[in-house]
C-alpha cells in the first residue's frame, strides 16, 4: 500500500466529490421522492403588514390533486413559547412562527400551504386562495426607520460592542485634516442558486427524516424538535450536498417548517421548495449607513476616528452585526469611538450573509481612509502603511499572526501599483478612463468546537465523518487532506461523510470557521487511531516497531513506519491482523483548549487581505468594467490552495456585485421588495468578470488553531467593493459613497 506521491495538507487537491456534482450523482434537498410524497406550495401574503380576516380556499380545494391547504385556522399544535422556537444562532426577538395566528408582519410572509398530488396542482390551487386582509400602517422605509433606531439591551453573543478610546470627539476637532461623511449600502439578497427546499420523509413509527436545504442539520433538528415536540432521536436531517449558502441557511427558514409540519400534520411524506421570488421573502444582508470622521495631522498620521453606523432589523427580532470595530482594530490612532444601532422596519429579519458586518463596515470605512489619504496628499497604500499597527488597536491585544504588510507588499508587485498615477483622471485607455484602487480587508480567524469519528478497516479504508456542512467550500476535501496526512493514506482510500444530524456533533456551517474546526477534529481523530494501530502492532511477533511511541513513528502508504529507521516499517493490515481486529474507531473532539490554542495572553485571531483593483469607465456613458483584481491574502496555513483560491475568487466576485451590481429595491408604498428575480436584481455574470489573481501569503501560525488554518471563505468579500469604489474615484474624480455604484450615479 506504500504511496510514492504522498497527498496532504498543501496539496492542491481536486474535490473528491467534484464528480458527483457535475454528473448529477450528488442529491440535493429537492430531489428526494420517497413513495406517496405530496407537493407543497406555499402562498405569500399580499401585504406588508395587519391582519388575516378570512380565508377563501374552496376553489382551491377543487383543483384535482389537492389534498389538504393548510393555514392558522386549522393548523396542528404547536409550541407555544417563545423560546421554543428559537435556534442556536437566532437573534434576541420572537421568531417568525408561520400560521401561529391571523398576524401579518411582512410581505411574503407565508400564510398558507398548499398540498397536492402534483407540483403543477398545488401551484395552481395556490394560485386561487382568496386571502383578506385587514392592512395596517407599515414602514419598509430605511430612512423613516432611522427614526426609531436604537442598540437593544440584550446583545446577541455574536456581536461586538467597540471599544472606545482617548477622546476622539476632541482629537477631531483640532484635527487639521478632516474626513466626514457618510456611506450607504443597499439591501443585499443571497441568491444560491439552489433555492430553499426541503423534503421530509414520513416513516410509519411516527419518525421523519428531513432532506433539507440548511447549513446546520443539528441545529435544524434541535428547532423541529422543540417546535413540535418531537424527540430528536425520532428526527435525522441530512445535508450531504448544499447548493450555495452565503449564510441563508445559518438558521431554520420557514420552509422546514412548513414541510415538517404538513408531514406531521397529514402523516406522510411531503416536499416544498421555494420560488426565486419567495427566496427574496426571509433573510437578506441589512441596509445600512455609516458615518465616519476620521482627524489626521498634516503628514497623514490619523489622530481621530468616529465610527457610527445603524442597519435594519424586522419588527420582530433584533438582528445585530459588528460593523464599526474593523477600521477602530486595523489602524493605528490613539484616538478611537463607534456607536452602533438597528433601525426597525416591517420586513423579514435581515442576517447574516458572506462576512457579515465586515463586508458591510470595513468596506465603507476603507473609503473613507482614501478620502484621508487625498486630503493628507498620499499614495493609498503609503497612507495605510503610515498608519499600520502591529496589534489589535481597538482592544489593544497582540494578533496570532498579522502578515497584512506582507501581503500590501506582494499585491502591489503583482498589480504593478508602482505605476499608478496620482490624481484622478490621470490614466486612459482610448475612450476609457483608467482607475486603480486599494482596500483592506479584515475577518475573524474564528475556531468553534467539533467532534469527528474514524473508522479503520482491516482492507486499509478509512471514513472520517463528522455532522458539519459542505456549502460548496470543499470540506469533504479538507477532511480527506487531513486524514491523509495525518494517516499517510492515499486520499482515494478515504471516505468522507458529513451532513447528517446522526453524526458527531458539529457547529452550523459558517463564519470561516469550518475548515479549522473540523480540521482540527478529523486530525484528532486520525491521530487516536494511529495510537490504536500502534498499540495493536505491538501483537506483531518480534515487536519490529519495539517500544516506539506516538512520536517515533510516522504513517506512510499504509505503514508505521519508525523514524530512526525508515526501512523498518509495519503495514496497518499487519498489525491489525496480529491484533484480531477487523476495525478500529474513535471518536474525539477538538476544543480551544487544545495544541497551545489558549495562552497566556489574550490575543486576536484575523485573517487579512489587501486587495487592489483596476476599473475602465466609458467616459461617455459612465459604463465600468473590472479589469483587474489582485487580491494577496493572510490566512493561516492553506490546507488546500487549489480550493481556497476558489474561495477568494467568489468571495471578490460577490465582492464585485456589490460594489456594482446588487441591491434589492423596495417598493415602500407596498412594502415590498419589488425586483425579486434574477432577471432583475442584478448579479456579476460572466461578462462582468476579468482577471482575478489570488496570492496566498506565508503566514505560519501555530498559535490561531490546532493546525495553524485560518478560514478564508469570507476574506475574499471584505474590502473589495471598496477597492473598486476606491478605483473609480481615480478614473473618474467622482467619489460615490452609496453602494452599489450604478450608472446613474456616475452620471449626476
């Protein structure tokens, strides 16, 4: 079993279940039948905001293969309190409870569902209920909302307050060189291209298995059984492949519930999936507004920064991001304040999508810093190496690592920064003005506590399985890449499993965090199993390995072999065999607590990424073109650089979208979101993208996780809208501080 070309953590691995995607093999929530299966279809409310004051629905119950429309008023029971229908990563707030009663609290809002034999009957049946209502004000206007806006008492865990320092208000006012102003962003819809679905299997002992689109089987689970009072161990929910998230599925959407309930309701197997239209009706990025004072002395050494934002929430529940702390952590300036709020609207609740707060924050706040660099007569990246600091300045602790100079310096060399031109309008390709710009980008290194199991077989197989999310960031093949190379097994030797409620346990899938966690679980794991083979080797007659320990030996191909003497080795099925063993499995946990993660120092774990960007702008119809993007990266260790440089290139895409392209517009007269198709809420296509190239810098890390990885799935977003925004400014001399930058813009 010797392997000559060794596969392990650095190796640019193709995904191991890349052809199950792309034959079709690979199952997605929708593509389940399990036998007598109905067909859900759930209609929306026509209205933003009141009351149900009656239901019409027997034309609908005529169309042939209607089985049953459900709705509040016939409903089977459900929880009753609050906190039974909240999940592990919800907002404070009430959670949205469809059909709990005849309150409407936005537009879309589910109020009925509709069960058939046929998707065609039930999307037609649905077409005829006749809803009443009795409507009441509503206000889905951001800026009237600003009104009420204000910073709830009770905080999420997840979100940050900033920490104040010196006394920036004074440090502003004597500033000779000021930036004020305020930036926006538009509301921002996920868009995977798998639409949330779920189908929930009906077994006859009162069980379910749910197939459902979500980045947390565990936590889906733990929702549908507290709901409707149904014992976990009655509910497995499988997840093996995820068309996209973007954090859409971080919690339980309505659409779980509207199938468990109907499953349960009618004891049988049932399927809804949701519409392109109907996925603009649950979470989406909040609007937002930031506005920001910097002060700086005449050399452009920063004396002064204010940082004062507020996004939107639901009525219903507080939806909170960090979005002020970014520019406060990553500059040097003695000087330092940000105040955040959340404005209430009568919309679904905003949540978290790619880097969120970050993606919303630092990309704002990156603006402003080029504004200051202007004012302070600054090369961009000479203005932020001037005021780089070496430590977490907001919270005033040392980073893990922090290779952001590395990578200005390497992004630079490769876009060729040296030869940009100072001043706007400077550069010109024909009929095209030319615009380059810079951003930072800044995202937590974040760790979160993952079990995984191994198990060995006597034929050399090993399956590693842990109950975490692939969401299309390539996990099945990171755990492949650690257990190769803590095992020193051929990765087409090793099986991974993930997506299953019955697994290990595993966090939702989110926040950069997966690779490292599960990661650092799958090697655990592996390396329990090692110290199991080894013991069993000492049954070999003659005991060729001796008293070797754990760290005298290294595994190989399929062998223990000895350090001191690699021409002494034991193959796995050897001393499996002398064993009688015909499997060896275990299961561990890895924790903060392990390889050195806690120190005695308290310090700050972030990725960071510069990212420079070249636009072309039609100087006649104000048309931009991204041309180019460089983006160098600091992230740990990279497991994989094959799909980790995927990951950036959606991250800057996405990044791209909203510099240009993405903003859900709302109808404030109706109260709803008004461009709710891909036709029409604009997303980067392939035309609208050139050349991206992704560096990975050298950042060794053995202090941020156990195996020095640092999640990349979101850096990638973080800055680039503003490095855009930045680029344009130097094409055009129009600086722009709504995103996304439309034509229309341009052109005032």
């Amino acid at each position: 079993m010797a392997s000559s070309a060794r596969i392990g953590i650095g190796s640019p691995l193709s995904r191991v279940d890349g052809i199950a995607k792309v034959t079709g093999a690979a199952k997605y929530a929708a593509e389940h039948r399990p036998a007598g299966m109905l067909y859900g279809f759930a209609v929306s409310s026509g209205i933003a905001k009141g009351r149900i004051t009656a239901i019409d629905d027997r034309a609908a119950r005529a169309v042939p293969g209607v089985v049953e429309i459900v709705t509040h008023e016939n409903r089977p029971r459900t929880a009753w309190l609050d906190r039974s229908h909240h999940d592990q990563v919800g907002p404070p707030g009430s959670p949205l409870r469809p059909f709990y009663d005849d309150k409407v609290m936005f537009s879309g809002q589910p109020v009925a569902l509709v069960l058939a034999e046929t998707f065609e009957a039930a999307r037609h049946a649905a077409a005829l209920v006749e809803i009443s209502y009795e409507a009441e004000a509503h206000n889905t206007d951001f800026d009237k909302a600003l009104a009420e806006k204000f910073l709830p008492a009770k905080k999420r865990n997840t979100f940050h307050p900033p920490k104040n320092r010196g006394d920036a208000e004074k440090a502003f006012a004597a500033a000779p060189l000021k930036v004020d102003a305020e930036y926006r962003l538009a509301t921002e819809h996920h868009n995977p291209m798998e639409m949330h679905a779920s189908t929930v299997e009906w077994h006859g002992d009162g069980s379910i298995t749910v197939h459902d689109k979500t980045q947390g089987p565990q936590n889906v689970q733990a929702y549908l059984s507290s709901v409707f009072g149904i014992s976990a161990k009655k509910i497995r929910v499988l997840n093996p492949y995820v068309g996209g998230g973007f954090g859409s599925g971080l919690r339980p959407q309505y659409h779980v519930y509207l199938t468990v309930l109907a499953a349960t309701m009618l004891e049988r197997s049932v399927r809804v999936v949701l519409t392109r239209q109907q996925m603009f009706t649950h979470v989406h990025r909040p609007e937002a507004v930031q506005t920001v004072r910097l002060g700086a002395e005449m050399d452009g050494r920063l004396t002064a920064i204010l940082n004062s934002a507020t996004t939107s929430t639901s009525r219903y529940e507080n939806h909170m991001e960090d979005v002020v702390i970014w520019g406060m952590m990553n500059y040097a300036c003695p000087n330092a304040s940000g105040d955040y709020t959340i404005a209430p609207m009568d919309t679904s609740t905003s949540g978290d999508m790619r880097a969120p707060g970050a993606a919303t924050g630092m990309a704002l706040f990156e603006i402003a810093i080029d504004e200051m660099a202007e004012q302070a007569k600054l090369d961009p990246l000479a203005f932020r190496l001037l005021n780089y600091s070496e430590e977490d300045a907001m919270n005033g602790t040392p980073f893990t690592s922090k290779a952001l100079r590395e990578a200005f310096a390497e992004g630079a060399a490769a876009f060729g920064w040296d030869r940009r031109k100072a001043g706007p309008r400077t550069m010109r390709d024909g009929h095209e003005l030319v615009g380059w710009g810079l951003a930072t980008g800044m995202w937590d290194a974040m760790f979160s506590k993952t079990s995984a199991s191994a198990k060995l077989s006597a034929n050399g197989d090993l399956e590693v399985a842990s109950a975490l999310s692939d969401i299309g960031t390539g996990t099945y093949t990171v755990m492949t890449q650690v257990a190769a190379d803590t095992l020193g097994l051929p990765p087409e030797r090793i099986t991974a499993r993930l997506g299953d409620s019955d697994l290990p346990a595993a966090p939702v899938e989110g926040g950069s965090w997966g690779a490292a966690s599960v990661g650092a679980a799958v090697q655990v794991a592996c390396r329990a199993i090692g110290e199991k083979l080894l013991k069993a080797a000492s049954s070999i007659e003659g005991k060729p390995l001796g008293s070797a320990g754990i760290d005298d030996v290294t595994f190989d191909g399929g062998r223990i072999v000895l350090k001191s003497d690699p021409a002494i080795a034991v193959e796995f099925t050897e001393a499996m065999r002398a064993a009688d063993l015909q499997t060896i499995e275990v299961e561990e946990t890895a924790s903060a607590g392990i390889s050195g993660m806690v120190s005695q120092i308290r310090k700050s774990r972030n990725t960071h990424c510069a990212t420079f960007a070249e636009v072309k702008v039609d100087e006649e119809l104000g048309v931009v073109r991204v041309t180019r993007i460089v983006c160098a990266v600091a992230a740990g260790r990279i497991i994989n650089p094959k799909t980790a440089r995927s990951q950036i290139l959606g991250g800057v895409v996405m990044g791209i979208g909203m510099a240009l392209h993405e903003e859900t517009m709302m109808d404030t007269k109706l109260g709803r979101f008004m461009n709710h198709s891909l036709a029409e809420y604009h997303v980067p296509a392939n035309a609208d993208i050139d050349s991206i190239e992704v560096i990975f810098v050298d950042e060794p890390d053995p202090e941020v996780t156990p195996l020095g990885v640092k999640g990349v799935g979101e850096i990638g977003i973080v800055g680039t809208a503003a490095a855009v925004a930045n680029a344009i400014y130097h094409a055009t001399g129009k600086r722009v501080r709504s995103l996304p930058i439309t034509i229309d813009k341009l052109q005032d």
